[in-house]
C-alpha cells in the first residue's frame, strides 16, 4: 500500500510549540494507524495543547486524518487513469438493451476502483452515444484515440454497430472485444478482434440449433417445419442458419419466405403458414415484429406443435410484461438465466447490485439478456492487462487468444475468428405465465431452459398448444 508522503506536516508553518506537540501527536498516531491497526487512533491524546489553533494546523490535522482512512485498495491508486473507451446505443432501436450494458460496466468500474483499480491506477470509462446508427460509430472511436487518447477500447453492442468501428481498430491495431455482435469478423478475420456473444464458433445455427435439437427428440417426432424470417441482417442470417439445422435433422420445409421488417399486421403471414400445416414453425425477427408475432399467432389461434427459434425482444422484460400469459408455449433463444446450473461465481451479486439501482437508472428491471455479457466484456481485458501487466495491445490480443477466462458468465475461451471456443446459447421455453407483472418473470420458473442439456432447467412443453393451455 502506498504510504503518505514524510514531508506532509513539514510544509505547515507552525506558530507555536503547543501546536508542534498536536502535530507531532497526530501524525505519529496516522502513522501507527496506517502500518498496525486503525484501532490505535484512540490512543491519540493532545494533552500539551493550550490555547486555539491556527487554521493552517487544523488543516493539517484534517488532512493527515483523512489520509489515515483512505482505504488500501483506493490508497495504491496512483498516476493517470486507465481510460477505456467505446460507443453504446443509449438511444435508438439499440438503446433499451445498451443502458442496460452501460450500466453492467459501470459497475464494474466501481468494483475495480474499490479493488485498487487496474495495474495500480484507477480505471476511467468514456463512453458516447451512437444512437443505434452505424454512421456515428467511426467518428466516435477517433474522437475516443485522437482526443480523448483512452489506452483502451471495447466494442458496442449488435452487429451493425461493431462492423462499422473494425476497420478503426485494424488501423490503429487495438484489442477490440465486442458484445452480442454475430459473425462480425467473418469478413474482417482480425486477430485481435473477440466477441463477447454465447453464439461460438458457428454463429447463424447457434441461434435455432438447439430449437431443432429438442424438437426431434419429441414423440411423435416433428416431420415439417416453416421458417419466417424479417427481411434484414438479422433475420436473414439466423433463417441462413435454420434451414442448416433443418436440412441436418431431415425436416421438409414446407414454407420458408421472408416479411417486410416494418410489417405491423403479422396475422395474413400466420394465416399463410398456418395453411401449410407445420410441426415447426421458427421465426426469426427483430423485437417489433416479434410482439407482432406473437400476438397474431394468438389472434389467429395457430398452434403448430412448437413455435419460436430467433426472435429479438423476447427477452426484455417491458416486453415479457406486455405479452404476459400469451407467451406461454413459445421456446426462444436467450444468452442467461439465473437457473441453478449458470450461477457462476460473481454472478448473482452483480445482479442484486444492478437491480438494486434499474429504477432510478431507467434500464431493464431484470437485466437477465445483457447485463452479465456486458460485465464479463470488461472482466476478459481487465484479466489479460493483469496477467501481462500490461496495456499493450499486441500482447494483450496474444493472451486473449491463448488463454481462458474467469467471469461471470462461467469460463470463456475463445476460438476461430475470436468467437466463443463453444456456443452456450439457450433455447428458453414460457411457462405457467398468469399475469403481466414484473414478479411473474423475476420468478424464473416461468422461463425453463430446455436447452443446452448442460443447462437444463427443466422440461419441454409439447406440443405448443398444452403449454398455451390455461388449465395447465
């Protein structure tokens, strides 16, 4: 621990012996106190003092005591902080999701700075608002190296919002560790670039895999399946994805089309599947027309024996709340669930601490789909500058790639094109959903992991249409 500089009192002018004898007292008391025991600050007696004491003594009583109770980890903070800086959608389409991340590293700041804060010097987040537009995102990670000079930088949130800042951190050869981006360094291959995204190394049918997965295991075994996707990026790599996973099951599809992404009235596209008659509908959208979805299945009274796969926004609690028991039945992909088997070390404090403050921070109550990826997106850089101690980016990209890592989403390694080693990804099924309230999904009962099996939680509900039961 640092200790306090010996000439501190010897810069005061004193102006008389009595006040040499308080500060004479004083400081051998901070001494005592900061190399034995705090305890030994009762000890102090100025039993020599008579008369008042000037305000340049008081001053410097006052600051060699609050010295004595600096504690250890903030005291062996020295020197300029340790700037770290990225772009986050804090507004936008992005924007519910991305205060919720921002929050997760805020957190994390304060709980290194507590800690001592990173080699020694205490940590510094800068962040801006890309506002979910691609076209911020290069001028902000400039402004981040050339202005604002972070020794740092991390990656924002979603795929179109990371691709547009690779080229910045290619040029500038920078550890760029992005979060919930898929496939982003499929066309970039940069070494030095990790996605914090349970997705692994095979990014498009980690999305509906286990979907498929836990669909041919039913008895009967499902035969057809239609695929619906939202005519956008994400809709259009993750049904790429689906018809992989179906083609390997030996599923026919027997419809498989694509919707306008803005479509408000889903019910004439249930209607056109429904007249095909699948086992397996999957859908993959985005969260406007996912509550859309949903909503026309149930308007429609279309009950396949299993419907979900990849849809965005299912995992947000405003969302969940909006849609409450007309969940019930759907199996949708999530990236964490406080089920026994993902209580990871660290994991349940640091969500008592962020629901604790989602309130009055105006982010998702629960933080379940953000919040641990975000914190742990921190916990791999602040890992691998410990390990090396270093902030150098060639060797902090050399021992991410290498090496695996302690966080709160359990261990991460990382493997191909900077992806996870191996895809965590869940297939969540809705339960027993009766009302619309926040409690209704704080208890995760209602959110049963059906897989991965090494995360299991509980059972599938199948077909569809005996989990929609009300009576169930």
């Amino acid at each position: 621990m640092a200790m306090p500089e010996p000439a501190a009192s010897a810069n005061v002018v004193l102006s008389n012996r009595s006040e040499i004898d308080v500060i004479l007292t004083v400081t051998a008391a901070v001494v005592v106190s900061i190399g034995l025991v705090g305890s030994h600050m009762s000890q102090v007696k100025i039993r020599r003092f008579s008369g008042a004491l000037s305000s340049s003594t008081l001053f410097a009583i006052s600051a060699l005591l609050a010295g004595a109770f600096v504690p250890a980890s903030a005291a062996a903070q020295t020197g300029e902080p340790v700037k770290i800086g990225y772009s986050m959608a804090l507004t936008g389409g992005l924007g519910p999701n991305g205060r919720s991340a921002v929050l997760a590293h805020k957190i994390w700041e304060e709980d290194t700075n507590a800690k001592g804060g990173l080699l020694g010097r205490p940590v510094k987040l800068i962040y801006y608002d890309d506002q979910t537009n691609p076209a911020t995102v290069p001028g902000i990670y400039g402004k981040l190296l050339d202005v604002d000079k972070v020794d740092l930088i991390i990656g924002p949130y979603g795929t179109n919002l990371l691709a547009p800042a690779m080229p910045i951190a290619m040029q500038r050869k920078k550890v760029f560790i992005g979060l919930l981006g898929t496939a982003v360094n499929s066309t970039f291959n940069y070494p030095n670039y990790f996605g914090m995204i349970p997705t692994g190394p095979d990014p498009k049918p980690s999305f509906t895999k286990g979907f498929v997965d836990v669909a041919v295991r039913q008895n009967p075994k499902p035969q057809t399946v239609a695929i619906v996707a939202a005519d956008a990026e994400f809709g259009l790599y993750t049904s790429e994805g689906a018809r992989e996973n179906v083609k390997a099951a030996g599923l026919t599809v027997v419809y498989d089309r694509r919707y306008p992404p803005a479509t408000t009235d889903l019910a004439p596209v249930v209607r056109a599947i429904a007249e095909t008659n699948p086992d397996l509908v999957i859908v993959c959208s985005y969260p406007p027309d996912s509550v859309a979805m949903v909503r026309a299945v149930n308007e429609v009274g279309f009950k396949p024996k299993m419907i979900g796969g990849a849809m965005v926004g299912l995992q947000s609690t405003a969302i969940k709340t909006r849609l409450g028991p007309l969940l019930n039945g759907w199996t949708n992909y999530d990236n964490w669930l406080p089920v026994p088997k993902m209580q990871f070390a660290g994991v349940d404090d640091l969500m008592k601490k962020y629901q604790a403050r989602a309130a009055v921070e105006g982010v998702d109550a629960l933080g379940y789909y953000m919040v641990p990826w975000a914190y742990a997106q921190l916990q791999v850089l602040q890992q691998a500058a410990v390990a090396t101690n270093s902030l150098d980016d060639s060797k902090l990209g050399d021992y991410i790639r290498a090496n695996t890592f302690k966080t709160v989403v359990g261990d991460v390694k990382f493997g191909a094109n900077g992806d996870l080693a191996q895809s965590r990804m869940l297939q969540v099924q809705f339960q027993n959903v009766k009302r619309n309230d926040i409690a209704q999904f704080k208890d995760i009962s209602t959110q049963v992991v059906v897989a991965p099996g090494e995360y299991e939680s509980g059972k599938l509900i199948y077909p569809y249409e005996k989990a929609f039961a009300p009576s169930h």
